[in-house]
C-alpha cells in the first residue's frame, strides 16, 4: 500500500511539474520558481519585520503568480497524505482547473493541464474513495466547459480543445462520472454539442467531437437501465409541489437547462498581418465553449472551495451550514439532452443545417440502440419520443438528401424496434407513408386461385377500376391521415430513394412477430387500418419485376425475401410451441376477433355509403346490428356514438348531416358526448370542430352553434351567464377565427375591437376580459382549423394533433409473441405468396433464388398441414405438379415407337417426354419437392391426388417409372410387369387348342415394353440419351415408391380422395361406353387396377370404405370385357379375385365376394375361353382360402358354373 501511493505521489509531482515547466516557458512565468512564493512569511513568525520594499515585492509576485502558488500549496498538502484514499479530490485537482479556466495561460499550457487531470482519472488516482469527489468531479466538468486560453495558431488551439473532449468523456464515462450532477452533465453536453455544429472549427475536431458525444451518450443511457424512480418534470422552482414525504422529495427538482447549439460561419481568411489578440481565445476555437452563466455552473466549486478554507483557517464556527449534497444525474439530464438532440431535428427551423442533422440522428440512433427499451420505462421520455421525436422524423423521412434520409430511416427503424409497444398510431402513420411512397406509380395486381389450385394474376386497368365500384370500402380509410393528398408528392420516386424506404420496410418486418403484431393491433381494431394486408398486398405485387418499374436495384427480391421471412417466422412459432396453446390464455381469442374484424367491415362499408348517401348509410348500419335501437326504441343515441367514433366519415357530408332540422335531437346527443366540464369555450369549440365540418348555410352553423352552448353552458360556466349569452360568445369565436386567418381579410380584429364587439352580450353584461383574452391569444395563435381544409404543413401539424389524442383512447400495443394467431394470417396470405414463390421459381436465374422458393414451397406446404387448410396443400401440390411439365401431352399415341438404348447393361427408353423432361432443370426440381411434400404431408392432400396420378400415368407410359412399381402378381407365372404394348395379336381359339398350352394370355407378350420386330424412330443423339438419364435419375431421386409404401397410414379422407383419383385418372367411363368397335390395349388402366388392389389390400381394417370403389372401377371394365383387351380383361379378372381371396375370411364379406363371382359367371363365352388359365387359377385360390363357405351351396354352385362355363369355351 505504501509503496503504491508512493508511485501515485510521483505521479502527482510529475503532473504539476509539468504544469509549471510549461508555464515558466512563457514570458509571464519566466524566472520564476515554486520555491520563491509567499517568502518572508517565516521571517514575521519568527519575530523579524519585513522592510516595506520586500514586502511590496512579495505582494507583487504573489499576486502576479497564483497560479503558480496553488502549485506550491499542493505540494505541501501532498506531503501531509499518507494514503491515497485519504486524498481530497478537490485539492488535488483545484491547481490545474483554476490554468484551465484562468484565461492567462497559452493553450499549451492549458492542455498539460487537462492531459494531467485525464491521468489522475486513467491511472486511479481520483477515486469514488477520495474525499469531495463530488464536488471535485463537478469543478472539474464546470472548468473544462468553461476552458478559456490565449490564442496561437489554429491547429495547437484544436489540439488543446481535443483534449478538453477528451476530459470530458473521461469524466463521464468513467466510475467517478455517476457523481456528476444533472446541471454538469448537461453542461458537459451542451460543450460538446456546441463544438459538432461550429463550421469554424476542422473537419476532424468536429468529428472528434462527435466521437466523443457518441461515448458520452452511449455512458449516459446505460446509466438509464439502473435508474427506477420516476422523476416529476416542472418548468421553475416556483411550480413545484412540496410533497409531504421527504421520500417523494428526491423526485421533484428543477429541470436543468442546455442550449440549443446554434452553427457559426466559416472562419474569414485572415492575413498574415493581422493577428489574433493575445489576452482572450480566439474567436475559431474557444468562444464556443465559454459561458456566461459562470456563477450557476461554478456553484460546486465555490462550496468546495470555502469548505476548502475554513478547514485551512479553523474558523468553521457551530452555525455554519453544511455543504449541499449534490446529487447524482440522472432523469433530469437525460430528459434535457433528449429535448435538444431532438429539437436540432426540427425541418422548418432554417437555423439548423443538414450537418446538425446528421450530427443529432447519429448520437439518437446510438441512444436508442442503447436505452431504447429503457426510454419506454419513463413517462417524461415516452412524451417527448412519441409527440416531437416522430413528427420531427416522419417530416424528414420525406427528404430526397440521400445522407439524411438513410440516417432518418435508421432511426425511425432503431426506434420502432425499441419502442413500438408505445408508438401504436406513430408506427401506423409510417408503415402506411412507406407503403404510400413506395406505391406511387407501380401497376395494381390482382391474384387468384382457381377451384383446381391454379394461380392466377391480373395487372392493369382491370383492377384499378376496381376502387371506383359503389360500396367499395378502402381499407387504408381507417389509418391516420395527416394533411390531404398525404402520398400525392411521391408520385415520382428515385431508385435509390424507393431501395431506402424498401430496406427500412424490411428492416421492421425482420421483428420476428412484426407481422402477427399488425394483424392484431391494427387490422382488428375498428379506428385503425388494415396495416397487414396493405403490407402483404405491397411485398407479393412487388415479389414481380415491373417492366416499367425501376430497374436500378433487385426490389423484387427484397420483396419475396420479406414474405418468405415471414413465412418462416410462422414455421419458427408452431416448431416451437408444438401445439401448447398456453400463450393464449392472456389474450384475445381468434374468434373475437375475427368477429371484430368482420365488424370493421361493415363499419366501413356503411361509412362508404353514408358518404355517398347519410340515409343509404344508417339503413345499411341498422340491418347490420351497428346501429340498434334502445329500450325505448330509438336509434338516436346508437346514432350519435356511430357518428362521433367513426372517423372514415365525410366530415364535410356529417356537418350537413347534424345541421338538418330535422336532427337536432341528434345533434343534442351528440353534443353531449365531449367533455365540456372544466374547459374554455374556444377549446371546446376546438375539439367539437376536429369531429365534423360546419355546414355552408347560416341558418345551420347557427343551429350548430346554438346547440353547442346549450350543452357547454350545462357543464358549468361560471364565466358566461346563461345559454343565449354562451350562443353570442361561440359565434363570435368562429367569427374571430375567420378574421385573424382567412387570408381575404385585410384588417385584423384586435383585442379592444373584440371587447367591443362582445360588450354588454353576457346578460346585459361584460364577458370576463381576463376570459376573452384568452380566447382572443388562443384563436390569434393557433387557429381552429376545419377537417379537410388545409393541406401541407398546417394540415399535417392538424393531423398530428389529431393522432395524439387518438393515442390517448388507442389501446395498448399488444407484442403476439404466440401461434395462436398464424392459422387465421395464413389464410390471408397463401395466395400472393404462392404466387410470389412459385414466380421466383420460374423465373429464377441460380440456385440461390431456386432454393429460397423451394424453402418456400417446403414451409408452405408445412403450414397448410399443420392448419389443416387443404385447399392451400392442393394448391401447392398442384402449382408444382404444374411446374414439372409432365401433365402435357405426351407421345403415347404415336405409331412408330420411340428408341430404347442400352445404358450400363440396362435398357432405357428414349421417348420425347424423357427428353424434355431430363432438359427442364427447375421442372426436375419441382418433381422432387412435389413428391417429397406429397409424401410427408398426404394426410393434408385432396383433390391434388389427381395431378400426382396424372405425373404418374405419363411416367408409366414414357417408361420412367421404376421397375418395382410395375410388378404385378399373377395366378401362374408369380410375378410379372405390366407391358405397355402386345407382341402379337393373341392366338386365335382352335390354335390354343391344339397346341394345349396351359401358358397364360400374359405369357404372349414381353416383358420390355416394345417386340422386337417393330420398327423404331431415328437412333437418339447423345444429348438425348443423356437427357434421358438425368429424367431417370430425377424420377428415382423422387422416391416414388414411399409414397405408396404404407397406405394404411392415410386418413380415411384424403385415402377416399385418392382412389376417387385413381378412379378419374385409370380410365374415362364415357369411352367405354361409347366405344363402337373393340377398346385398344391402354396400359394405364391395368396400371391404376393395380393400384386400386394395392390400396384395398393395405387398408383391410376400412375395406368398407374402400371396397365400393375398387369393385366398381373393376366392374367398369368387366362392363365392356367384350370390348376390352384380353390383357386388360385377364389382368381385371385377377384383380377381382386377388381381392376376394383377400377378404374371403370376413364374414361380413360373402356377399360381395358372391356377387364378383357372378360377374365371372355372366362372362360371354370368347372372354371367358381367353381368361380361362387365369381364372380357373384363381377360383382354386379362393376355394381354398374360403373353404369354410364350401357348405354355401350358393357359393358352390356359382363355382360349379364358373367351372362348367370354362370347360365349355375349351
């Protein structure tokens, strides 16, 4: 311990040893010496008298050279410590603030001074230990922002002044900073401030200085999160309440005050003659950080200074006061520095520059990412974001300065992430400008899906004119709208402009439940518009590249990466909560508020008609359950509440409305629904006038007026005598309103005139002239401005006023950080984002794009499952399908048959199917997602069955199925693959008989799909080949095999749904039917038998709902056996009874197994010779399998015919 203060002594030494080297070196000091202060004092203590010419000379130099003697003092004082923790602060630091803010020393001096005092802090010599460390910490801010030096040149002036910001951020971002009191803080800010905006100063100490300001505040809001009590803002001492409890004492004080900093002009140029004074700063480097309020900010020092000497002189008497204990910064500070850096945002303030600006943005957008969370805790910060902060950065956001703009954006960004919870209408108000400005000019979109789950898209005129339908209800109605014509200036928007506005949009959407937030807080609430859907609509018709758009960046990208983000986000939520629906036990249900929505709905839609028509409106709102009739009968008061809350109303059409005579009971009821008790009349006029405009005729405006003072008067006016006289007084305020700012009026009314005007009207007597003063000043200075009437800056500060005190009754802003919401969202979004995602998969140019699209396909399908939306899964399923391009047409019908190559020892068929499809990349792509989400989620699948079985059927037809899905089992051979074409014509009758083969009819053909007597099409090219083998890779990489692996794991709906597909797509009933001559060979029919039986035979634990399907697609075909292929005939005969073997133990069953035998029995005789071998086979089987029914003598003897027919046709 003692060797260390022995170092930290040293230290010390070495500080002001360096302070008074550097002094000696000017003039002033020169030949002076430490040693030579206050001699001849010893003498005179000793006894000894000073000659009268030592003692002038004495005098001379001390008062010559106190700064020097502080020096001497402390050194003195520094032999007495022993202990550095026993080191008086303000003693050890008073010497070098008194060279700091002396003025007679040069700035070299003055920076050794402040370099000294930024070691103490650095290297812990100045402590939270140390004695006085308040007060020494507060001398300290006050002498470094009230740094004053003799001038030199311009660079050794800044250098000293960097220093200065070099203390001052020491101080505060150190631990000895929380000591500092609000007034030095604000103080310390103010200088820092002050130097970012002097143009006279270097590029580099302004950026320095904003440096510097940047750590500051970064230091000062994390003080933000430790703070707890609230602080109570009053204007004076004067204002403030004295609270009972010393404890509530601690949050009531003054508010401390800082300077708006105001720019300086480039410095002139000087000569090299002229020369700058010697006794005062120079004007370009120092005049910005003195002070004229010395004697306020130099209060801490001057305590600490006369404790300082009544401790020296031992005179500190019983009754001295101790020294106020100053108090921490905290609220009070920060509050202050907010209003300024605020206030420099202010666009119509000519005073500040862009570069203020800037300056200001990038020290709010460092607070907020900082304590933005912690702003939100505190009412007096939450006033001043919410009203001043936003109106200042939505008026900005409307620049096309490019620097300004993006730090704008950032800002707005950065507080909408910390504070959006408090900012409900001011975040509504931008989403919808952003959206304004970013739509100005781009084409309308229209986007469908058809009953077979096609997308569909319509642009142009054809939805444009949409908008101009009667009744058509503009969603965006219910949204804030400051000034009119608000988006009319955007119509011409730079590209680099629109991929601004774009990434700050992005940049809110990227809040994880931004989206879901909007739904609930915005769509679903009545005053508000449907923020959600307009933002959705926004991203999904700008996921599309305009022709005529701007082309200067990917917006549609941006756009698509946007919506597939947020589907994702929902994919995120329900991974996460895994079906817990425990979150939505605080919040609103789903139900409420889709029933909430579906009232907006109306609301809006009679809004729309009673702008069109008041009578239409209220008949439509009344059918409707809007507006209902009281115990008595009487719509009057539903009436008025409809009228006065719903603000997409005509204001001009409402004002006609009220002033009917016919209304005055309405109008009286509406009246009484403000708050009139406690206010002036003009300010009641004020708020009654914001709701509705006055009617043209004087007759209504008098009828307006006179009801409006009957009910103020009701409410209590001590100040107007009785209604006719508050009728008199609220005319003529709508008069004085008309004269003191209708631009037509060339002389003024004045007070007096007003006076005069209103004399003896308040019942043969004088209104109050303090009362009509005040109305007067009121109406001079802010005029009541008429709904719709103004535009540009007045309509906006209109329009702001009127979305703060919507803010006061909005609600709160509820984060819906839950599931529970996303089912109802998603169904509004599916459309424009299959659309957008299967767009970007067409037209894709790499795979970047490629897989964010098949991501999207993966998620969407993901969601539609989990939602049970099976419309949506077909839809998807279907726009894949779609996407491959094997559902057109293929070549099955063509004569001549295709080629077969023979690859690696196996034989492949090069048809032109194969070809395309092995050239289409991204239709390969789409096959393998198609089949991988039909394969996971088939539960979901309906009606896209039937695409999937139509890929299929062309695949089987063009030879790409995989071999396992082509065998099929047989009576005799076993096992054998379906062929897609005969050998040879089948043998005729008599030369079966001779050569008596017991051979199957099946045996005649091959197995490879063509004979090898056929003639083929021209040898394939390699590139054909080639595209042949990636189609078959494609196909395997499809797994099309699992998809049929386990149909028992189907749920009964989507299983009907499949073998209804299977029905529709294995063959067309009406060709069969009106076939004239015999039905040609159609492998695809066996191919869906097979199915069929595959399906049955899986699920025998439904077989009651799958039966009736398999038997009649069966009988379909038995139907027409005379017609029929005898390939087809025999392969549908073993299906049958493949099926009743199957299900020849059920007891339930024997009837239906009956019936199919009969059906073999009915056979005409050339069927039945043809599939005698077969059927014969298979009768074995089921006796077999169904010998306990052998006692049936039906069965029996359908049997015995069966057998009797057979050896009849041999």
């Amino acid at each position: 311990m003692l060797y260390s203060w022995i170092r930290k002594r040293h230290a010390h030494i070495q500080a002001f040893v360096a302070v008074t080297s550097a002094m000696r070196k000017n003039a002033r000091w020169s030949g002076m010496n430490v040693n030579g202060l206050n001699m001849g004092g010893l003498g005179m203590s000793m006894g000894l008298r000073q000659g009268q010419a030592n003692a002038k000379e004495s005098h001379a130099r001390n008062q010559e050279n106190p700064l020097m003697e502080g020096f001497t003092n402390l050194r003195e004082y520094l032999g007495t410590v022993e202990d550095v923790s026993d080191l008086d602060a303000l003693l050890l630091l008073n010497p070098f603030l008194e060279v700091i803010r002396s003025g007679n020393t040069t700035g070299p001096i003055a920076g050794t001074a402040l370099g000294s005092i930024e070691k103490f802090l650095h290297y812990g010599i100045v402590g939270l230990q140390n004695p006085s460390i308040a007060f020494a910490m507060n001398a300290l801010s006050s002498a470094a922002t009230h740094c004053k030096f003799e001038a030199s040149d311009a660079a050794s002036d800044e250098l000293v002044l960097l220093r200065m910001l070099q203390v001052l951020q020491m101080a505060l971002t150190s631990e000895c900073g929380q000591v500092l009191s609000d007034e030095a803080v604000c103080e310390m800010m103010e200088t820092g401030l002050s130097m970012c905006c002097q143009m006279r100063l270097s590029e580099m100490l302004r950026r320095s200085a904003e440096h510097v300001m940047i750590n500051m505040v970064i230091s000062i809001f994390e003080r933000l999160k430790t703070l707890e009590d609230e602080w109570v803002y009053i204007e004076s001492p004067n204002d403030a309440i004295k609270p009972a409890d010393k404890d509530d004492q601690k949050n009531i004080s003054t508010a401390p005050h800082m300077s708006t900093p105001r720019p300086t002009p480039s410095p002139p140029i000087r000569t090299d003659d002229e020369k700058a004074p010697q006794n005062a700063a120079p004007a370009d480097t120092t005049e910005m950080v003195e002070r004229d309020n010395s004697d306020d900010t130099d209060s801490a020092a001057k305590v600490a200074a006369g404790d300082q000497q009544n401790d020296d002189q031992g005179e500190k008497g019983d009754n001295a006061e101790e020294p106020t204990p100053l108090r921490p910064y905290g609220l009070p500070a920060i509050r202050e520095l907010l209003r300024v850096l605020i206030s420099l945002l202010n666009p119509h303030e000519h005073k500040h520059t862009d570069s203020m600006r800037l300056m200001a943005l990038s020290i709010l957008n460092v607070a907020f990412e900082v304590g933005g969370k912690s702003i939100s805790r505190f009412e007096t910060l939450r006033v001043l974001v919410a009203d001043e902060f936003c109106k200042y950065l939505f008026q900005l956001a409307k620049t096309d300065a490019m620097p300004l703009l993006t730090l704008t954006l950032r800002v707005i960004s950065t507080v909408i992430d910390t504070m959006r919870p408090h900012l409900k209408l001011q975040q509504e108000l931008f989403l919808f400008f952003l959206i304004e400005r970013l739509g100005a000019g781009s084409r309308s979109m229209k986007i469908d899906v058809d009953e077979d789950g096609a997308v569909t898209i319509v642009t142009g005129k054809d939805t444009v004119e949409g908008r101009n339908i009667k009744g058509h209800v503009e969603v965006r109605s219910a949204s804030p709208r400051p000034g009119k014509n608000y988006g009319a200036d955007y119509a011409v928007v730079t590209p680099e402009v629109r991929e601004l506005l774009l990434e700050c949009l992005l940049q809110c959407a990227r809040i994880p439940t931004f989206m879901v937030d909007l739904w609930f807080n915005y769509d679903c609430d009545l005053s508000c518009g449907d923020l959600f859907e307009e933002i959705i609509q926004f991203l999904s018709k700008n996921s599309f590249p305009d022709p005529q758009g701007f082309t200067g960046f990917d917006s549609h990208t941006l756009c698509l990466d946007t919506l597939l983000m947020f589907i994702d986000q929902m994919v995120e939520r329900i991974t996460a909560y895994d079906n817990n629906t425990s979150s939505l036990s605080a919040l609103t249900p789903p139900s409420v508020l889709l029933e909430r929505k579906s009232r907006k709905r109306i609301v809006l839609e009679g809004a729309t008609l009673f702008n069109e028509n008041p009578k239409n409106g209220i008949q439509y709102l009344s059918e409707n359950g809007i507006i209902v009739p009281d115990e008595n009968g009487s719509t009057v008061e539903s009436l008025a509440q409809f009228l006065k809350s719903t603000q997409q109303l005509n204001k001009k059409m409402l004002g006609e409305y009220l002033g009917k005579p016919d209304n005055l009971p309405l109008l009286q009821v509406f009246m009484r629904q403000f708050e009139f008790a406690g206010k002036r009349m003009d300010e009641c006029l004020r708020i009654v006038l914001e709701t509705f405009r006055l009617p043209g005729e004087s007759q209504q405006i008098m009828r307006v007026t006179d009801t409006f003072a009957e009910v103020f008067c009701e409410a209590g006016a001590p100040e107007i005598a009785n209604a006719e006289s508050g009728q008199v007084l609220a005319y003529s305020i709508i008069l004085l309103n008309t004269d003191q700012h209708n631009p037509q009026v060339r002389r003024r009314m004045t007070l007096d005139d007003y006076y005069r005007n209103l004399r003896g009207v308040n019942d043969g007597k004088d209104f109050p002239k303090d009362y009509l003063k005040s109305i007067y000043e009121a109406i001079k200075h802010d005029e009541i401005v008429m709904p719709e009437e103004h535009e540009g800056r007045v309509g906006f500060n209109y329009g702001w006023k009127q979305l703060l005190q919507r803010s006061k009754s909005a609600g709160p802003f509820v984060v819906c950080d839950t599931p529970a919401y996303d089912k109802d969202i998603f169904q509004l979004v599916w459309k424009p984002a299959l659309a957008a995602i299967a767009y970007a998969f067409d037209s894709a140019q790499d795979d970047a794009t490629l897989q964010k699209a098949i991501s999207g396909f993966h998620q969407c399908a993901l969601l539609a499952s989990h939602f049970k939306l099976y419309e949506v899964f077909d839809a998807i399923v279907v726009n894949l399908a779609t996407m491959t391009g094997l559902l057109e047409e293929t070549n099955s019908h063509n004569v001549v048959p295709d080629p077969i190559v023979d690859v690696a020892g196996q034989q492949y068929v090069v048809s032109h199917l194969a070809i395309r499809f092995g050239r289409n990349y991204k239709g390969q792509l789409a096959a393998v997602v198609a089949f991988a989400v039909v394969t996971r989620h088939g539960n979901s699948m309906r009606k896209g069955w039937k695409k999937i079985l139509e890929i299929i059927r062309n695949l089987f037809i063009n030879s790409l199925l995989p071999g396992s899905m082509l065998q099929v089992e047989d009576f005799l051979s076993g096992t054998t693959s379906i062929p897609l074409k005969p050998k040879t014509p089948p043998p005729s009758k008599q030369q079966n008989r001779r050569d008596g083969s017991l051979l199957s009819t099946l045996s005649s053909y091959l197995l490879s799909p063509y004979s090898n007597d056929e003639a083929y099409r021209s040898d394939p090219t390699e590139e054909e080949v080639e595209s042949t083998m990636c189609a078959v890779d494609c196909v395997t990489a499809c797994k099309l095999e699992e998809m049929f692996t386990d149909m028992s794991s189907l749920e009964l709906e989507p299983l009907k749904s499949l073998v209804t597909a299977v029905q529709e797509v294995g063959y067309d009933a009406k060709v069969f039917e009106e076939a004239k001559g015999n039905i040609q060979y159609n492998p695809v029919t066996v191919l869906f038998l097979e199915f069929m039986v595959t399906i049955a035979v899986r699920n025998q634990d439904r077989i009651e709902f799958v039966w009736p399907c398999a038997v009649d697609y069966i009988f379909g075909i038995l139907k027409h056996a005379d017609k029929q292929s005898v390939l087809v005939v025999e392969r549908t005969v073993v299906a049958l009874l493949r099926l009743c073997i199957c299900f020849s133990g059920r007891e339930n069953m024997q009837d239906d197994i009956l019936k199919c035998l009969k059906i073999l029995r009915d056979f005409p005789p050339a069927v039945t010779l043809a599939v005698a071998e077969q059927m014969m086979a298979g009768i074995y089987s089921l006796s077999n399998a169904n010998s306990e029914n052998l006692n049936n003598l039906e069965f029996v003897d359908t049997i015995l015919e069966i057998k009797q027919k057979v050896a009849s046709a041999m």
